[in-house]
C-alpha cells in the first residue's frame, strides 16, 4: 500500500514527461489509468535509440509502469463519454495536449471541474497555456535551446552541447508531480480541487535559480572562453580531464592544493577567489596537461587523499556496476509478462512504511479497457456495443 493507494489518476498525455509525471504517482501507488488511442499512444510507435521490444518498446516500457491501459476514442462522443464518466471519481486529470486541443475535446479544466470540483488537473504546455509561442512545438532540444544553459559551458568558438538527459522532459515532469501532490494536499484540508498549470520554458528556466540570479542580480556575463569549463560561473579547474586512460571530473580546488598534488608550481601562490577567474583559462589548460600523464585511478586516489572535489566519468555501462548504484538498489528488475525480465531505474525517493514497488509492468494497448469499465458500471453488452463501434479498444496479452 503505497502513499497514494487509494487516489485515481488518469493520465492523457502523451511522449515523455507527462507519463513520467503520471509514473512517478503511480509509483506511490496511485491507480493510474493510461487513456490512450485506440491505436496507442504516440510513444508506443517511436522508440528511443531504436530500442524496440517485443510488443512494447523500451521507451514506452521505462515510463508507463504501474498503470493501466485504457483505450479509448475521444474523437467519438460515445469515447467521450467513458472519459466523463471515469472523471466523476478521478482524483487526478493529467494532460499535455497542445494549447486549446483540451477545450476542442471538451475535457479542459472548466469542463471537467463542473462534473467533479474536487478534480485536482494537471495541465502541461510547451510555453504556457497562451503567449506568442503556444502554437511552436515543446520539444525537450529545443527548449534546452531557449534556456540559456548551453552558453554556460563549453568552448567559446565552439558549438554549444547539449545536455547528455532529456532534461527539460524530466524537470518539467517532477514539476508535474510535485504540483499534483500539493494540490492533493490542499485538497485534502479544504476540500477543493484546482488547476495546476506547468510549462516547459518556465521548468527549465526556474531551476536555474542560482545561475539566472548571478546575472540578473549579481550582473555577471555569461562568458565562455577559450577552454571548455563546465560552468562559466564556477571558478576553474572546473570540468572534465582526459587522464592517460580515461576521463576525470575536477571540481574547483583550492589552487595550492591541487597544485601540490600534480606538481604544478605555479598554482602555489595563486588566490582562489582571484586568479581562479582572472587565470581560469591558464589554470584548466595547465591541469589539462600535468592530468594526461597519470591514469584516472591514480589521480582520484592522490586527489581524494587531499579533500579535492573529484570522480570518474561514467558510462553507462560504468554507472550500472558502480558499487554505491548497487547498494542504493537504483536499479530494479522485474519479469514482464510480454518483454521478460527488464532492468530499469528505480525509485529516487526512499519510504521507511510506504516503499515504493511496482505493481505491474507497462500495459499493451486496452489491456484494461474491459476491467476499468466495469469498475465504472457499465455492463458486458455495453462494453461490446463500444468496442464494435469503435469507441474503445481491448487488448489481451
């Protein structure tokens, strides 16, 4: 029984971070049901690095755990009205439909409040729900774009990198979650359902807290150089070094000390809080090349030993045998009854009487079409008098 055993949500979006946000609430143990096409939800057709499945592909299987699938045509007004009828005991309504698209199909907020004021709705744009960008596309790229983020790091004559995450995609479905378990918890003191409203362009741009208030309030540029520094804010060594057989991260020293331990000279009577910023291409470029003459295991070692900030760089073939990964259990497995036994990142926040399981494995397409709709009231002769007019579709293992 988890945390939210007992609350309903019905999760209409599509992609990554409105089923992420959906997911992370069924974690909790949420009944979440999946309310998609009759044909499936668009990510059921478009798998990430070409990772298919045998019915389910990895990216749909990683964020539509703990739910259920119920297939439905909201096109249809007999689809329509499945979807009302389950709202009258939803708790939570979750979508990321394109501004407007909620309205057209007559399942946006003032709609849906009317049936059930208690309805806690979760609504997720691009930009927002108006403004001159509502009809441009929120794609997880193009909003690390408008971010201001990819000017912080990197070579200044360089082309800026992108983030090695669908970043925007994840904060902005944690800024999902959050928004509906604090609108769960007014609810559960008043009484009164509401609106919560989260947009990308906003997600992405208020978790800069620190870095934005450096230049709005501190009026530092955002200046990159000549070497590529991890951040144009945080004062050098500050990034990834090859070693004789890999890559380290070196995370802003005290300079004398680092120049002990890899006997560079000249950072012993640098200031930290000076040349670290006058001397921060001089300095990473030094480090550069004293750090290419021992291996990564030696330098984290000597490192380590003088309390500099330090560690390996992984891939994830590296990050999935990492002892702490391992002892953490931030991996789970569990057998899926039609792609077997899967490996996925687990649960991020740790209950000591409400942990956190999964329940069931990603649904094919209406696995619970039948199932929820009883749940709801409607009889077998219903149920089939949908599906034959193609209102909703059931699908078996």
């Amino acid at each position: 029984m988890g945390i939210l055993s007992g609350f309903r949500v019905l999760d209409c979006s599509i992609a990554m971070a409105g089923p992420f946000a959906a997911q992370r609430l069924g974690d909790l143990g949420a009944d979440v049901i999946k309310v998609e096409p009759v044909t499936g939800e668009w990510q059921r057709h478009v798998s990430a690095g070409g990772a298919g499945g045998n019915k389910i592909n990895v990216s749909f299987l990683s964020l539509n755990r703990n739910k259920r699938s119920l297939a439905v045509d909201l096109k249809s007004s007999e689809g329509k009205q499945v979807l009302l009828d389950l709202v009258k005991t939803a708790d939570v309504f979750l979508q990321n439909y394109r501004p407007g698209v909620a309205k057209r199909l007559g399942v946006d907020y003032e709609t849906l409040s009317k049936i059930n004021p208690r309805l806690v709705y979760v609504s997720m744009s691009g930009y927002g729900e108006d403004g001159p960008y509502i009809d441009r596309p929120g794609q997880d790229l193009v909003l690390q774009g408008m971010s201001g983020a990819m000017l912080s790091a990197g070579r200044v004559d360089e082309a800026p990198t992108a983030a090695g995450q669908y970043l925007v995609d994840a904060i902005t479905a944690y800024n999902a979650f959050e928004g509906a378990l604090a609108a769960l918890f007014h609810r559960e003191r008043t009484g009164e359902g509401q609106l919560v409203q989260v947009n990308m362009l906003d997600a992405i741009a208020t978790i800069q807290m620190q870095e934005l208030s450096v230049f709005t309030i501190g009026n530092k540029p955002q200046t990159r150089s000549a070497e590529p520094h991890a951040h144009v804010y945080i004062r050098a060594p500050y990034g990834a070094f090859a070693t004789s057989d890999g890559f380290i991260i070196v995370a802003f020293p005290k300079l004398k000390t680092l120049g002990e331990v890899i006997g560079e000279e000249s950072f012993l009577s640098m200031e930290d809080e000076v040349d670290s910023w006058a001397k921060r291409d001089e300095i990473f470029a030094k480090t550069r090349e004293r750090l290419k003459t021992r291996t990564s295991a030696e330098w984290l070692e000597r490192m380590r030993a003088a309390d500099i900030w330090c560690g390996p760089v992984y891939g994830y073939a590296d990050l999935v045998e990492d002892a702490q990964i391992k002892h953490n259990g931030t991996f789970v497995e569990y057998d899926h009854p039609t792609e077997g036994r899967v490996k996925t990142p687990g649960f991020p926040i740790k209950f000591s009487s409400t942990p956190s399981t999964i329940d069931r494995g990603a649904p094919i397409v209406g696995q619970h079409t039948r199932e929820v709709l009883k749940e709801a009231g409607y009889d077998d002769a219903r149920i089939a008098g949908l599906e034959q007019a193609g209102a909703i579709a059931a699908g078996e293992l």
